[in-house]
C-alpha cells in the first residue's frame, strides 16, 4: 500500500498525543474512575500456600456481614469456565491450589472496604503440599506434578525445530562459543492497575469495562465464559476505558474479570473489581523467566554458520499467552542475522510459581539477549570487531530466512550505521567505561498467530469535513489514535484535529485481533487508509460531477478539493459535502473498509512468513562501571531503527525512550522475587522500577525505509525499543571491565562478584 | 423499495419494545440518573413578570454564596448566541423580558440545592410594561409590540395560498358552512423531564448529553454557539440518552443546552440542568393555539366543491418550529379529501404568553379538528350520511392534490370501512349517546422540511450472525430500534434479537434530520433495509464462491445462507462469517447506507410533493353525554390507520393508543392555562392530563397498503393516533345531544353551557 510518496502534509508531523491535554488535567476517566448507579465492588481472597490442597472453605460469617452481596468459592464457578491458551485455569480454584496467586474466594459488597473485610472472615483449612519452583527442577521425573491429571510438567508445545543441518555446520566453523544465560520474572508496572466492571442488561447481554488490549478476543472469551454459565446467544460488549499502560499484560482475559461477571450476574448488579499495587504486583502476569542455552559458530571470515539454542521457560501454575512466547522468540532466533542453520528446542515448564504473559516483545528480548551476547563472544574469539561483525552477517532486503520470513524492506545497516555515527565506539577516555552494541528484528508487519490478523475500520464524514472513524485498533497510550488520525487526514487533506478516532468498544468498532506485536500503526493504519481511500473515491466520483474534471485528477489537500493546475476547480471540501447532502436524493459519505494482510500461520512446523514486513533496529550503549561498588551508570544510549516510516516521529521517539526505558530496567534493576512461589518484593522500590530519576538521555535515529506494504511506508515498532536494550548493556560491561554477565538483571552485586571473580582467574 | 412480500420471518412480529425490560426494571439510564465526576448543577432564573424592562440586576450575593461556581445573567451571552427558527431568542435575556418564562439568569452550583439558593439571592429591579396576551388582538395597529424593533407582531410568513379558484367555486356551492374554532396551548407532558449535560474536554471540544429529538441538528445548533463564543473549527458531540417521551418537545434547542454550555465552559467542569415539573410546566413549549374560521361548500351530489381557511396563532414570545406548523397545516387543509379549490391564509403572531413549539402532529390536529367538525356540519346541511359523505370525497390512490402532494398507496377508504365495520354508527340504544367520525391525511414517507430529509445507517456484522447497526434516526420510545433491528433482521435471515441497534450519538451514528414527521419507520427503516442489503450483497458474493452458486439465487433465513431447493447448498451464516475472517487477506461484512427521500421542498409557492407517501386514517368515537353535568364519557374508540404495512403490530397499535389518548386529552380535558401569560396550573392534576384511569378501549384495525416507497411497504405512523380524535369527539357529542363545541378542550363547563343555550335557542 505504499505511496512512495516524499511530500505530506499531515504524516511526518509532530503531533501531541491528542488526548495528552485530558490526561495531564485529570479529566481522563480510567476504570477507577468510572462509577455505575448501583455498582458493587469486588474483591478477590488468594491462596496462602504455593501448593495445597483445600479441605474445608466456611463463607458463612462473610455472608453475614451486612453490606455482602455475594460470596463465591470455586463450587460458584461453572466447571466449564476456564481461562488462558489451552483452558486449564477456573477462575476460583476448587479442590488444591498451585501458586500464591491462586484465587480461592471472592466477594461483591457495597463497598470496597465491606469487601475486603468480608474476605478475612472467610475461614479456610488447606493441606499444604510440598512445591516446585524451578523449571528445569520441574522436568526431573521425581519433581511433583503441578497439574496431577497431566503425567508431566512439560507443555505439550511444538519448538523442536531444525533448520538446514546444524552439526554439519558446527563441524565446519572455524569458531564456536556456546554458554548458558537466564533471565528472571519481570513484571509491566502499569501505572494504571487492572480492573473491570461487569454489568447484565434485562436481557443477559453482557457489558464489560475492562482493561484489555484484546477487545474482540476478550469478547470471545466472555462470550464463552456465558456459555458455562448457561447463557447463550446473548450479546457481549467490551469497552476498554483509557487505561495506564499495557505492554502485553492486558493480552488474556483473567479471574477478575470473569469474577467480576460471575457476581455482576448472581447480584444482578454492576460489580466492579480494581487492584491495588500489592495486588497488581502479586496477582498480574509476568514476563516468562527463561534459561537459555545457545552455541553460535562462524567461519574464518566471521560469516555465521548456525545457531543452537536450548530454551527452558517457567511457565507458572497456569497457562496464558506466555507460553507462546517461545514461537515468537523463534524469529530471533531463526532470523536475526543471515545464518542458515538453526536449531531451537524450548520447553515451557509449570511450576508453583506465578504464570506468565505477554510482555513487550513476546519473547525477544529474552532471546536477543543472549543471541546478542553471544554474537560479541563469537566476534571476539574471532578476533572481528563488533560492529564489523554484525555487518557481515547483517539482514538485507530480499532474503528469505531459514523459518521462511521474507525480508522486504530492511534497514539493519543503516541503524548500525547511525549508531556507529551517534556514539564513539573507540575511544575510551576513562577507565571502567565501554560501549556495547546489539541488534534486533521484531515483526513489523503484523503477525498471524491466530486465525485473523485483521482490523476494520468505518469512517463517516459530517458537512464540514470533520470525520468520525471506528478502528478496531486499541489505542492503550501509545498513540495508534494519533496514527489513524494522521494517515485518514492525510489521505482526504484534511487536518489530524479534523479526525476523531473512536476505539475500544466492541459494539461501535469493528473487529480487531488486539494490541499485540507491534501491529497496531501497519494493520489498523492499513485499515484506517482502506477506510480512507473508499470515502475518497466517492468523493472523487461525486466532486467530478462538480467540478467537471475526471475522477483520479481530482486530488484533496488543505480541506479543498481541486484539480492540480485548474485553479478555477476548487472547492473546499465542506462545501461539497454539503452540495452532496443537501438536495433531494442527497446523501453522505461513508466508507468500511476490513484489512488483513497476506502473512501466514505459521503451522506446527514453524515455517512461514509471519509478518508482512520485519523492524530492525541497532542499539548502542556506553556505560561506566564502578569496580569498587559493581554499580552500572549508561552515559550513552543510542536506540536506531528502521520504522519504514515515521507517522508522528514524536509518539515514535516517545516509543522509543519508553521502550529503551524498559529495556533498562531489565538489564538492570527490575526483578520480581519470588521465594518459593511468593512475592516478597510487591511494590516498586523493592521491584527496582526504573524510574524517571535513572532515565538516561536516549539519542533515537529514525531510518525510513519506505515498506511497500505500510501504511505512508511505515511498520510497527511499539516493542524493538527494549528488545536489544540488555545485550547492549551487557556488552558495554563485558568492554568496560571485562566481565561478562549472564543473569539478568545486571545488579551491582552480580558486576561486583564477577570483577571479583574474574580478579581470582589468572590472567590468559 | 417496496418487496410486495407476503411471507415474512420476523417483519410483521408482535415483539415487545427491546428495551422494555431495562425500563421496567428500573435500569435504564435517563439523564437524571447520569453523573459525571465533577459535574457541577445548573438552574435558572426566570421572569417575574410577562413583558418588563430590567433595570438592574445584582448577582453579587449569589456569587458569594460558598458552592457557587458561576453566576451568568444576559450579559454574560455572546450577542449572536441565538435560538430558534429565526435565531430571536437569546438563552438569557438583557434589557428586556417578553414572557413569564424568559431567562434572566443562572447558577452553576455544587448541588442542586445550592444552585437554588443562589438564584433566591439575586435582586432584580424590573419596570413591568403592559403585554398582549390575545393573537388577534396583537395583530390590531395599537397593541403593544412584543418587539421593539420589529414593526408588527405579526411573523414574516408565507402563508397566503390559493389553489383553484375559491370565490367561484364558493358562488357555485349548492350547500356552504362556515364557522370559527379554537383550539388552546396543550403541552406533551413527557414524563421524563428536560435536561442536559455539557462538557468541554481540554481542546474546548463539546459533549453535550441532551434529550432531544434532533441529535444531529442540535449538533449543528450547538457548533453555531461554540461560534458565538470565539470556538470555531471544534467538535460537537450530542449523545440523546433514553428519553421519557418526546412528542416534538425536543424538536429545537433551548436556553437550558445553551445556558449549561455556557456554565460548563466558564466552570470547566460539566454542568447538568435538569427540569422538575412545575418548570417543565411552565419552561417548556406547548402546541400553538389556534383561532380557526373555515368555509367549506360541496355541490348538490355532496362534492367538495372548496375550503376556504383562515388560521391565526399565538406565537409566544418567541420563535421556535411551532411557526411553521402552518406549513403542515396546508396538508390536511389542501388535501384532506378531494377538493380542488383552496384558499389558506394563517399569521402567526407574537404575544406575551409562552412559545410555541411542535407537537405531536405539528398543527395537523387544529387543523383536522375544525375541518372534520366543519365536514359533519356540511354533510348535514347537504343531507347526506356523515360517511356517505366522506366516501364521496376520500382521497385514492393516484391523485394529485392542489398542493401537490401525490397520494401514492391510499387505505382511506379502508379506514372508514373498518370503523364502520367495528362501530355501529346506526343504532343509539340510549339518550344523550352519540357517535362521531373523523379522518386524517399525514405525511408517512417523510417531510422536506429541512435541506436533507435522509437518514444514515452503518452496519456490521460479528463472526456469529450478529450485527450492529448504527443509525441516524432518533429512538425515543416509539419504538425506532424494534423497527430497525426487525427489518434488518429479516432482510438477513436473523432474528431479531440478533440486532444491535446503536442510536442518538452524532459521534457513531450517521446524519438524520431527527424524529419528527412520523418520519423514522420510513426514513430511518430505508437507510437500515438500505444498509443491510448492501451487506446481503457483499455475503451473496462471498457465499456464491463458498457455495458454487450464482449470487442472486443465495437466500438467507433462519441464520442459513441457502440456495433455496438445494439441500446441498446450505451453511449457517455463522460459519460463513468465519470462513471469510479467518484466513489470511481474510474480510469481515460491514456497510453503509445514506438514504434521502426524492420527496420535494415546497418552497416560498408552498406547492409540492413534501413526502414520499401519505399515512391515512378514520377515527370512529361514541359517547355519552350527561346532560345533567355536561360530562362526556368515552363508550368505544376505533382508530383504523393505513399504515402501508405493519412492521411491529404490537407497537403499532402502541402508537395508535397513545396517540388516541393523547387526542382524547387534547378532545377533552387538557389545557394550560395562562392569565395574562403566567402559567395557573403546572401540575398534573390541574393539567387534567388524560390518564391510564381516563382510558378507554380502543380498537385499532390496520390497514396495510404495501407503500411502493415504505421499508417492506411501511409508512410512517407516529403522529396520526392524535389527529382526528377532537373532530370524532366533537361529532360524537353533536350526535349525541346536538351541541356542537368548536373550542377545545371539550370541558364539562363547555358541553353543559352549550345545552343550556340549545334549551333556550328555538327550536328550528
């Protein structure tokens, strides 16, 4: 779809968030501000044991307690009502519980307090059992079982992958490193916590306020979740109120939410349940916690030739999106550089931990990490620089990789170029200081991994040339209202404040596979752009008779409508809108318009080309580390991709520094600590979120590629910006003091015992 | 668009209102249950008096009252912000007050409470002038002006017509009746209250919760008094939420809207105003009065040989729709019958009494009261049968009338046959009881009254067979949403509760010119029926490929797409759905549709063709008169309609009865009264609305005449329940004790003086 176009007047353009000024006035209404006559709230009793049997549950003094409306154990909950990938997690757990965050009761009361003292009268006799809580512990065959109906703690899933032939290729390198790196439970530390508020009509129909980043998938959810209930052939509306954040977490639909419907129906009220940072930090999803094998060989002149990775993930007591992940991570690891052969094996494991989710890059970056770590051992053994490394073995326009994605655009070079450019990676001027570099590749074109990857959008414009148009993209902050906004205008030649972009509500909006994969810009752009070039053909049609000129010389700019070169056919757009409704037989213009792109499912063996187009992007970084504290400064950071084309390069860069933000913080300081399955670190100084105060100032070239495909050229890049972020962090530590850390996050603690460490070694 | 269909699935279905159960159940959402946080309450001052000069006013002491926020008087308005049909009203009044019920100030308060204190402390000082009160007296040279700078009190109309030629036909007439009727203000009564919320987000865009009529004209309204207030190049967005009745009391914009836009916008914050009764009483427009002279003449055979009226009616103070209800007039007046010769002069005059506004029929009632009561007078003088004589000279299909209306299907004769059928107007078992018919005209396709007369729909279908429809047209509790989801329905083979009809939001539902003219079911059903087989078209396309099959020949039913006689080829329209989506450049079904009448505009010569069709109708009443009190009792009502087709008979008939019982108040008991233009009895006791207690049993045959134009042959049905019942009543009681009453309402006072007077009159 692209238009290979160099002037625009409204695409390229450094437009504020539009709804930037709501939110810094307060005037944003997020589901904790949204209030229902009538609504109960509810709240939510988790398990007090990692793994337990439940003998006895006594809701009788919490039934009791005026201002109660409903209690619910695991005996409320239809047996059919289960959630996550593969359905094997109720809502309210019955008979044993298998993580902390287990749900084993839950109340609707007038208030929240009500609720919550409701919650400690109920009385409840559990058995404890002993857990697991290491993944690879958990594959032994004496570990106990987390699910004692399955004969393994191992998923059944598909990565048992093999491209080309890998020994063959290993036999033939002329170098080889191979090593072991791991990452640990992190967490999206959403400003805005989650929460839901479920409401029955007369009717049955559902309405559901909720946090999500999947409204039509959520409302296939609910949808079923009715089905248990006994409710069918009802209607299930999903609104996503402006929420603070989602980064993934919003991509499954959870106990409060169906919690929230099952009391809003036995009270026959509207219940909402919020969470509390505590329970935020406790009961939401995390990032898949992985332990990565890898052994990466080249040839004489540094060329690739495999790459074996061995991945373990903890997937938790339960089963969400996350344990997909390994699909995704698939794209690295297949992809990131030419290298023809490829092996990948992963095994997602449950353990009496908390179950993992979506997180920014579904994978990536868990992946790149040590992809990108053991690019700069393998450079070094070598003995090649670095970035020259990189250079030979970079992705280019045309190759199609082992797993079949078809590189189209590809601007790898230019980022490690620009990256190169921005930063000196020679010169060292002070002791303890380094730079590091690391690349990326994330789908930037959509990614088909359900049975639609599609979005629609309708659009109507008024007499005025103001337009209203309904996508079923998400906006959840990162700015996919601005994106639509900008491209409809600039089709139609109108200005972003003459388009209102309505989203998140499944009733006005048409369908929509989520916020996910970076999709949102390329997939609802495309759609938005469908939508727009329908309505502007009627135009066309229509302003030809008006105008007395063929319909394609008929072009739209500054909210006129006129043939280039004939200034006497002109006319601005209201007035022949208005000229078009206003007369017997008049009408309006209106246009629908569904994209899905061409991309593949990918199938069970894991080859196909999963997206319409791939983001690259190079990251480089520049630190100082403390040899006497272990304590890791970034002075540098560079953050480069190739985005095909920048709609509104300020929420771009915005993506960028949030996602290299991010990225730090992983590298870094962020951890969720769980001691035998329990959250001992539920707030955000002991989480170590990186915050504003450890921000580094982050340079972000932007290189345009133009993607045939893209909307105006442009692809997704909502997750690259802390995909490479922690090998980068990592290599500029391994050139500043020579250590080399494979445990993320990089604490002070882990630099400081590896200085010490590598001080015991004898020096080779 | 006419199907001429005689097999319908779920068209023609007795299916209770959708949004029955939510009323009933206390759950739906009326703009005195909405809250949003912040919001601040609004109220206004008015008169004290009917015509005054305001010298001073002090605001000082309210504004000082802790929990106002603002405090605005008429110099706080813009000078252009202006109301009204010709924009001579400002919301807050100045220098000058013309009627009890202009605005002289307001109040934004943290409660409603506080807001009425604060108006108690503002000190007006007023010099009371003398007003008129009496339309024919204002139109005499030395009345008072009700505008000073105007020149006469008498509004710039175009009312002066003749068709034919009346003195000839008059000097040709073998028989001549002429007489004066008046009709009084009566008031829609609608048991939800006015009101509005308005809010400005932070780039001064307006959202404005209203209950109105007219969503996407108060839009426009509301955009000229962003103007007023230096706001330009902003969005408007009026979302109606469910209203407790309209009956064209919501066909304008009034100074509460722009009062609470001007609070909102100087507090920040949202602003609710909301009316109790006796402000509703005495803040809200009523139906013109009417002094009516008519002459009519027939021939010796009983043919209407002319009609010849003379209509004045008290404006009010000032100007909203309710003035050009003598357009409307025309109608009944030019062609209510065949008669080619037709004089009409109306003026319409300000006064010191309240304004006026559509109502219910929108002058039709006034006009069909003293025509009806005027062709019984005739038929008598003739010697003819009262339906005898209207059989003589009923309307029928293919006519032409001297207006220019082309009367297309016609079951007026039908009507009088059915409320012949059901009524015995023949047998009077005992004294003082009494029989009566009346007939009407309508518009039922629609009325030019505006630049467009279209309506807009957008439609889209889930991946199960579900389907949202946004319409332009306005559901009020008429029933809109039924008529649209049925008729959506059965075009797509669904059920109707598989509709989800989206309505009264400018920001997601297309244009419409608003629920007036009995115009929805036709207008707002074509656009929905027009939507729908687009969609149809787009599934046939699909489902040829799917089926093998040509497109036309596919058919949908009971949620099958189907080749009819093909066993073979048949698949559930959900399954369908999902093969399209789900696969890659898969698509999803949605459409659009803008469908406008070719009905005419009659311009400045009052001369064309205003619908698409004509409703008709016949009313039958019989009475009993107690002649010791003058009390009129109700004995049996049938009110036969052509309703083209029946979409819904259950709220058809809905319609029928509360329009009859609307008229039977009108008939009967309802008034304002106004001394001196101060409104005496604002409640509904002294009111004497017609209640459930007053009703009587009405039977309501239908009449269907498959319109050519209609949605499945439907025409419009709303308003016509209310039209002739006064002239049916009145006929009644002439029947019954030989008294004719030509001032409405029909009181007790009334009938009792009448037979006194009769008792002393001679016998002839």
């Amino acid at each position: 779809m692209s238009e290979a176009r160099t002037e625009f007047s409204v695409v390229g353009k450094r437009i504020p968030k539009l709804d930037a000024a709501q939110k810094a006035m307060g005037r944003a209404e997020y589901i904790q501000d949204k209030k229902i006559p009538g609504m109960l709230y509810g709240r939510i009793l988790y398990s007090k044991y990692a793994n337990a049997n439940i003998i006895k549950i006594d809701t009788s003094k919490a039934k009791a307690l005026p201002g109660v409306h409903a209690v619910l154990t695991g005996e409320d909950v239809p047996p059919k009502m289960k959630m996550g990938f593969i359905k094997d997690n109720p809502p309210i757990k019955k008979d044993r519980v298998s993580s902390f965050r287990d749900e084993v009761a839950a109340v609707a009361a007038i208030s929240p307090e009500i609720a919550g003292a409701a919650l400690s009268l109920i009385e409840i006799e559990y058995e404890q059992l002993p857990g697991v809580f290491d993944p690879e512990k958990a594959m032994e065959k004496e570990s106990p079982l987390v699910h004692q109906h399955l004969k393994s703690n191992v998923l059944k899933m598909p990565w048992d992958i093999h491209y080309g032939d890998v020994e063959k290729a290993e036999k033939e390198s002329a170098f080889v490193v191979e090593d072991r790196f791991t990452t640990t439970w992190v967490t999206h530390c959403c400003l805005g916590t989650s929460g839901a508020i479920a409401l029955f009509d007369a009717a049955n129909n559902l309405t559901i306020y909720s946090n999500t980043q999947i409204p039509s998938l959520a409302q296939k959810d609910f949808l079923e979740a009715l089905k248990s209930m006994g409710i069918e052939n009802k209607r299930v509306r999903v609104i996503k109120p402006i929420i603070g954040g989602g980064f993934g977490s919003k991509l499954d639909t959870y106990a409060y939410e169906h919690i929230a419907i099952l009391l809003a129906h036995k009270c026959g009220k509207p219940v909402k349940i919020t969470f509390d940072r505590v329970e935020e930090f406790k009961a939401t999803s995390t990032r898949q916690p992985t332990v990565i094998y890898i052994k990466q060989g080249c040839d004489k002149n540094g060329k690739l030739t495999f790459r074996d990775m061995r991945m373990v993930l903890d997937n938790g007591a339960h089963t969400s999106w996350g344990a997909t992940t390994p699909s995704v991570m698939l794209m690295p690891i297949s992809s990131l550089y030419r290298v023809e052969n490829v092996k990948y094996v992963a095994k997602c494991v449950y353990t009496n931990n908390t179950y993992s989710q979506a997180m920014r890059g579904y994978g990536n970056p868990q992946a790149t990490f040590a992809i990108e770590s053991s690019i700069d051992m393998l450079a070094e053994k070598a003995g090649i620089d670095r970035i020259e490394f990189r250079r030979i073995n970079k992705n280019q326009s045309g190759d199609e990789t082992p797993q079949g994605l078809k590189i189209t655009s590809c601007g790898l070079s230019e980022c490690i170029d620009a990256v190169e450019k921005e930063m000196n990676f020679v010169d060292k001027k002070e002791k303890g200081v380094g730079t590091g570099i690391a690349s990326l590749i994330h789908v930037g074109g959509g990614a088909r991994i359900y049975g639609s990857d599609g979005c629609g959008a309708i659009l109507k414009m008024d007499d005025y040339g103001k337009v209203d148009i309904f996508t079923g993209g998400t906006d959840m902050g990162q700015g996919l209202d601005n994106i639509t906004a900008q491209i409809v205008a600039e089709e139609l030649g109108l200005g972003a404040e003459d388009i209102n972009v309505v989203h998140s509500d499944t009733d006005i909006c048409p369908w929509d596979v989520g916020a996910h994969a970076s999709r949102s810009t390329f997939v609802a752009g495309n759609a938005a752009l469908g939508a727009a070039k329908e309505v502007k053909k009627k135009l066309q049609k229509f302003a030809s008779k008006i105008l007395d000129a063929p319909a394609d010389e008929i072009e739209f700019k500054d909210k006129l409508v006129f043939v280039p070169g004939d200034p006497e056919k002109s006319m601005p757009i209201g007035k022949l809108l208005r000229k078009a409704h206003f007369s017997p037989n008049g009408t309006m213009f209106m246009a629908d318009y569904f994209y899905d792109p061409d991309n593949q499912n990918m199938g069970n063996k894991l080859k196909g080309n999963m997206s319409m187009t791939y983001s690259f992007g190079a990251h480089g970084a520049k630190v100082r580390v403390d040899e006497e504290t272990g304590k890791v400064e970034v002075l540098e950071y560079v953050a480069a991709h190739d985005v095909g084309k920048a709609i509104n390069p300020l929420l771009l860069e915005g993506q960028v520094y949030g996602g290299v933000i991010m990225g730090l913080g992983y590298a870094l300081t962020e951890e969720v600590i769980l001691k035998e399955g329990e959250n001992m670190n539920a707030n955000f100084r002991d989480y170590k979120l990186f915050t504003a105060k450890d921000a580094v100032k982050i340079k972000a070239p932007v290189i345009e590629t133009d993607d045939e495909d893209g909307p105006f050229g442009a692809k997704g890049i909502g997750e690259p910006g802390c995909v490479p972020t922690a090998p980068a962090i990592a290599n500029a530590i391994y050139d500043a003091v020579g250590v080399r850390i494979k445990n993320l996050p990089i604490t002070p603690e882990k630099v400081l015992a590896a200085l010490q460490e590598k001080k015991k070694r004898p020096a080779n």
